[in-house]
C-alpha cells in the first residue's frame, strides 16, 4: 500500500449541526488562512484537502468518518472519546466572554513632588530670571480614535505546512531500514542464513551478553524491495545483509532464500516457496497475499507461521534506530516542564521558534511575535489520557485503517505527559512533544536492561515504544495536535500588547497599554504632540493637575504639589523661589509737576479733536494740575492721558486721584485704568456758576477716591492685560479717559469765550503707592 498523502484541514468537536465556516484573508503577502468546521451531529467530520482513494481500510466497528470533499450529513453520527467538560467554568454565550481590557484610569493629579534635602537656590539669580519660564496647556486628546484589537485570536495554521510522513514504513525506500517483530512487538533474530525466530528470553549471562546486553539487541534489519512484474503493493521482504537474504512463505512457515522468486514462486530445495506476497499497512502492519487468500503471520514466542485470514494478529515493521537514545534517568512528572516544552521565562525569539516554526507550528508567521494561548472558552477537561496525546493519534489510526498499535501498557504516564503536552497551549510544541514521549518511553525500558533476565523484555519494549513514537512524528501525529490547537489554543500578542492591523500596515502586535502614542489603547488611536500614552490613555506629558498639563518643576502656580502657588511667580526644582525684589516707582510726583516742568515721567495724551490741546498749568495752592478743555458745540468727544509704570508681581497698590468740573454743562463720564483694569468711574453733571447758583470752588475736587489695585503677575503678562514684562518687573499702564456726550442744550455758545463755549474737567493728585 502507498503513501496515504492526506493533509487534514482541521477536525472539530461541537454539539452543533450546522456547517461553519471561517475565512482571514490574505495577510501582507501571505496568503490567508481558510478553515471549515464541518460538523455532524455531536461527532465530528474530518475533511481532508486530497484525494484519500484507496488508502482507507474498511473497518465495520469503526465509528469514524472521513471525507476529502465535503461531509456527508446522511452519514451517521460519529462519537469521539470526548473531553469532560465542566459547564460550570465554560462560557455558554458571547455574553460571558471577556471584556476587552480597557484603559487604565488616570489619577486625577499627579502625586506631590518630593523635595530633597539638599535643594538649593539658583546659582545666578539675574540669569534665571532672565531666561525663566514654564509652559502648561489643556489636557491631551486622541486625534484618531482607532479600533479595538482582534481579542479573539488567530487559529492554528493548518495550510501550507512542511512534509511529514505519511506512514511509519515506506516500502518504496529500500533505503528506509525496519526490524521485525512479532503483533506482540517480540523481536525477530536471524537464526543461520536460513531461519527466522523470535527472540527468547537469555538463560545466563553469556547467553544475554552473546544477544547484545547490557547493550542493545542485535536485531537485524530488513527493507522492502518492489519485484518484476508483481501487482502494486505487493513487495519482496529482504533481511540487509552480504548477502541480502529474502523472507519466502513455504507453505506456513517461512525460510530464508538467496534472491526473489517473484509471484509465481520457486521449488528451491525440494520446496516451493514465494517471496513477493508481501504487504505493509502505514503504520507498519506485515501480511501476505496469494493470489486473492490474505494471510497473517505472527509468533508468540515459537516459530513464525502463517494463517489463512485477515487478522491485526500479524508481525510489525518498526523503523529501523542505529543508535537507540540515551536518556538520562529521572522521575516521571506531568508537572516537569521538561515534558510540556520550553518554559515561559525564554526570551522572544524563542518563542518565536516555538510557536510559528516547525512541522506543525500553531500559530501564523505574520506577526512573528505571536504567542499561543489557552482560549478563553475552551474546554475543561479533567481526564486528559481520553482526549490528546497517545489516545487521539491511535483513534485516528482505528479510523483511518480499522487497526492501530496501541501505546505500550507500561508506558501510560509517558501518554499523560504527550497529552498535556499537547494540550498546553503557551509552552507545548510539537517536535518537544514528541521528543518527550519518545524520551519517555524509552527511559520506561530501561529498567529492563538492568538484569540479564529480563533482556527479552528489553527488546519487546524498545520495539514498541519505536513504533509508536514513530508514528506521533507522522501526519497522524500531527492531525491530533492541530485538533487540539483548534479547541483548545489561540494565537494572540505577548502579554499585555494587542493584535493590530492599522491602515496601511501588516498585520502586527502593538503595546496599547504603556507608551506607544500612535496605539493608545486602541489600534491607531493616536495621542496628539506633546502628550505620552499611560495605561492606554492620553496623558500630560509631564505632570497633571486639574484640567491642565504642565510641570511640577517651574510652573509657580502648581509648584511642587497641585495647587501650591508661588507669591513670588518663580518655582525651582519644585520648590518656590524669592529672587531679589524689583524697584517699585509707582506714581511718585503726585500732582502734574513733572509735566508742568517737562520731567521724564511725562503724561501722553490723546483725544479725537485737536483743539484746543490740554493744559497744564499750577493752581492756587502751587499744585501742578491737568486741565482737559473741550469746546461743546462739535458733539460727543474723548481725552485720555496715559504713562507707563513699574510695579512688582505678586503686590497690591493703592490708587488715588481727584477730579474737578471747571466748566460744561454736558454730560461727561471719566474713568481711570491701571493695565486692562478699571480701577474707578464717575459721571459728571453740568457746572454751576453765579448766573446758575452757587459757585463751584476751584480747590474742591468733585471726586476723590482712594482705590485698591490687586496684584499683577506675570502670567497676566502673558495673557496681554495691559502689563509687560522685564525682567523682575512688570510695567503697567496708568490711564484716564474723559468722555463727553458735547449736548449742553439752551446753554451751549457758539462763540470763542462764550458762556458754556468750552467743558473743562480737572484732574490733581494722582497717586500709586504701595
């Protein structure tokens, strides 16, 4: 019989009876993944992407089922050795299922900076000053908002998977070397040039030495060779030797002959005997065929014989070891990490090789960083032997062939350690897998290399633990592992990053949960300039407090811990800082003097006529004073006198003037300014004078008002309120304003000099004193 060739697409297990199908499309250049769950009833349906012809054996107790097209829904149901599931801990709805993780919440304000001991002011004041500042802002936003990550998972990769064997024997390879034994795995031994007999038990010492103790067995090989003209899967069976030897069916016994005699047989002898009659299953099972009669041949300890019939009783062909492994003894755990592979702790390019390389990898190789894990629905099982490992490869084998070696009796720990080796998503891998339980079963055959007695058992366990592990390494093999990647594992981002695929890029696995400002918490979602990514959420990127962003280090009105402002408006290292004082001038010469005798500290005035021009001029008390003259038959008018003036952060001034009404009788409104504040108002009425009642004096202001100006700071600097800074300094703008309405009504003269002809509003004693 050939290569089986088939190449499972996946085998399912549900309690479901529709057909599901899943696609993932192509990937950066590689192709996509296609997977087809095809159910049958609460069995399962195993599809098969080639054709399987003639490869599968009837097998009337078989309960499983195999299709290469499509499954048949007519079939009956299948059962499968389930796996016990625990309902209990097995989500029943998409409900149940995990919430994708969500960004971590942002404290409201960033902890209090701690000051050392050692703080120290800075080294040159004037220089800090100078080149001080600090920047705050709003908080930050995404400007892309993104998409949640696939929290669901890859599957296994199923396609396009490296050649493995399909068979334990290849009878087309001559160059493919067996032993022999018996279907009680009891080895065959050359006896002479022309006997075959099984292997005995030694009955001393020199007789164990002589059969290779405390070594290993001499065993002969044997290979397949394809006769002249016989039928396809008809072989001669030939003992390797100088010269080869070939095995010859005489009658039901068997001798060694020195070439073929094709089908038709030869009298060698006095003898008739037939060497191409023989045939191998996959996994290794040796008959014979005459003409149409099957025939099984075995031996139980006695001569090798064979039996009309088709019966699993029959010898077995096992790969062929030069050198048997050496394990090293060790007490056989199913918590030893050396039986479920690599451990965790080993650095990402080894997970890498185990995960998305080898014969069987269970995760795809785009992105390389996948990792495999244990899904969050998948079943709980609590009797592993019945499902995975050694179990589930030879249910395949029944169903594939109605025959199958079953693991060795003495070897069920070994299959306990394969099937949670299987099983176990992060750390177990193939070729590891296999590895382990070959390892294992050979280790279990040690024990009978230890007394010379107990040599036969040696070679009969070394044989079967060989033709069992042999077949793990096939597509068999394989078909268990991916059916328990499907149920039981996903493929998903190392912990704590999540499987993206942005716009315009492959398919990858993004940190949404630390500092990736294009992937904050969501694929794509990106952080605007100037901000950092915290527990998948934007955030300043220094310090927070309140609403806005800023550093905890120099800003000096949340210096050192939220809400510490700094009187002096300089914040060092945290901590506030009082650099020399400004020199405060304020208004010193309180009346106009300085004006009147054309001093630097002069008044600037403006208004939206031109004449006449404002005077200045001294008073009877020897006091300079300003004298704001309107004529009052040209409208509504304004008058402003302003001058600059240093004052320091962080004080409050007091402010004081006088005003007088000279002459008028519209309606004029005055207000005085320091910076962008209005310190003060009034409304004037009209002048009295003899003709209109008492006369108003001149040395009597009509208004005299003492104000408080509140601190200035830099940041009001900043913000443009009528404040600049230099330096220690701030200067602002002192400002008076006189506007009138010009509407004196009957009184109001047309000529020069006339009553009424001319508003004059007078202004003494402006002061700013700290």
């Amino acid at each position: 019989m050939g290569s089986l060739g088939l190449v499972p697409i996946v085998h399912a297990n549900s309690l479901h009876d529709a057909p599901n199908e899943r696609d993932t499309s192509p990937v950066c250049g590689v192709a996509g993944l296609k997977i087809l769950h095809l159910l049958v009833g609460n069995g399962q349906c195993w599809l098969f992407s080639s054709a399987a012809t003639s490869n599968f054996v009837s097998n009337a107790k078989s309960t499983y089922s195999f299709f290469d097209v499509t499954c048949n829904f007519a079939t009956p149901t299948m059962t499968f050795r389930q796996r016990p599931v625990s309902t209990a801990t097995t989500p029943s709805n998409p409900a149940d299922s995990p919430a994708p993780r969500s960004a971590s919440p942002i404290p409201e304000n960033s902890p209090d900076l701690v000051i050392p001991s050692d703080w120290q002011a800075p080294m040159n004041p004037p220089a800090f000053v100078e080149s001080y500042t600090y920047s705050e802002g709003p908080l930050p936003t995404a400007i892309a908002e993104g998409t949640p990550p696939n929290y669901v998972g890859l599957p296994a990769t199923t396609q396009g998977l490296p050649a493995l064997p399909s068979c334990n024997i290849d009878p087309n390879d001559s160059s493919k070397q067996f032993n022999l034994a018996g279907s009680n795995y009891n080895p065959v031994l050359a006896s002479g040039t022309t006997a075959l007999v099984p292997m005995t038990a030694p009955t001393s010492e020199a007789h164990a030495r002589s059969m290779g103790w405390p070594g290993e067995p001499i065993i002969p090989q044997f290979y397949f060779q394809k006769p002249s003209g016989a039928p396809a899967g008809i072989y001669d069976l030939v003992m390797a030797g100088s010269p080869p030897r070939y095995v010859a069916k005489v009658g039901t016994g068997v001798v060694l002959t020195d070439s073929s005699t094709g089908t038709a047989g030869a009298t060698r002898g006095g003898k008739k005997m037939y060497t191409s009659v023989f045939q191998v299953s996959c996994i290794g099972r040796v008959t014979a065929i005459q003409g149409t009669q099957q025939f099984a041949w075995d031996t139980t300890g006695g001569p090798l014989t064979f039996a009309a019939g088709n019966s699993n009783k029959s010898m077995v062909a096992t790969p062929y070891r030069a050198v048997a492994p050496k394990p090293v003894r060790r007490t056989i755990s199913l918590s030893n990490s050396s039986m479920v592979g690599l451990p965790l702790e080993h650095h990402d390019l080894a997970r890498r090789s185990i995960y998305n390389s080898g014969a069987a990898p269970r995760c795809p190789a785009i992105p390389d960083r996948l990792v495999a894990k244990k899904k969050w629905d998948a079943p709980v099982f609590t009797d592993i032997t019945n499902a995975v490992g050694c179990f589930a490869i030879e249910a395949i084998g029944e169903a594939l062939f109605g025959d199958f070696f079953p693991p060795p009796n003495n070897m069920d720990e070994c299959c306990e350690a394969q099937g949670q080796c299987f099983a176990h998503c992060q750390n177990g891998y193939f070729e590891q897998c296999n590895n382990n339980v070959d390892n294992c079963m050979s280790e279990s055959c040690q024990i009978f290399k230890e007394h010379w007695w107990l040599y036969l058992f040696y070679g009969i366990c070394k044989l079967s633990a060989i033709a069992y592990s042999e077949l793990t390494k096939t597509v068999y093999g394989r078909i268990s592992w991916l059916s328990d990647s499907v149920i039981y594992c996903t493929c998903d981002c190392p912990t704590g990053e999540g499987l993206c695929n942005n716009a315009g890029e492959c398919l990858t696995c993004k940190n949404l949960f630390v500092t990736d400002i294009k992937n904050c918490g969501k694929c794509g979602r990106t952080c605007q300039e100037n901000s950092r990514c915290s527990g998948g959420t934007c955030t300043c990127l220094k310090d927070k407090c309140g609403d806005k962003c800023l550093s905890l280090l120099d800003n000096p009105y949340t210096c050192g811990p939220c809400g510490n402002v700094c009187q002096s408006e300089y914040c060092w290292q945290g901590k506030c800082y009082g650099p020399p004082p400004c020199n405060f001038h304020g208004i010193e010469n309180h009346d106009f003097s300085d004006q009147k005798n054309g001093g630097d500290n002069s008044w600037v005035f403006s208004s939206d006529i031109t004449d006449p021009n404002p005077s200045v001029w001294l008073d009877s008390g020897s006091k300079a004073n300003l004298f704001l003259r309107f004529p009052t038959n040209q409208g509504a008018y304004y008058a402003q006198f302003e001058k600059e003036v240093e004052i320091c952060t962080g004080k409050n001034y007091n402010f004081k003037w006088s005003n007088y009404r000279d002459g008028g009788s519209d309606t004029c409104t005055i207000s005085m300014w320091v910076g962008d504040r209005k310190v003060g108002s009034q409304t004037l009425g009209a002048w009295n004078d003899d003709r209109n009642g008492p006369l108003q004096t001149d040395d009597r202001p009509q208004y005299e008002p003492t104000v408080s100006v509140p601190a200035f700071s830099f940041r009001d600097a900043e913000a443009g309120s009528g404040v600049r800074r230099n330096g220690l300094s701030l200067y602002a703008k002192v400002k008076g304003v006189v506007s009138c309405d010009g509407n004196c009504g009957t009184k109001c003269s047309t000529q020069p000099g006339g009553f009424d002809y001319y508003t004059t509003v007078r202004f003494g004693d402006v002061q700013m004193s700290t």
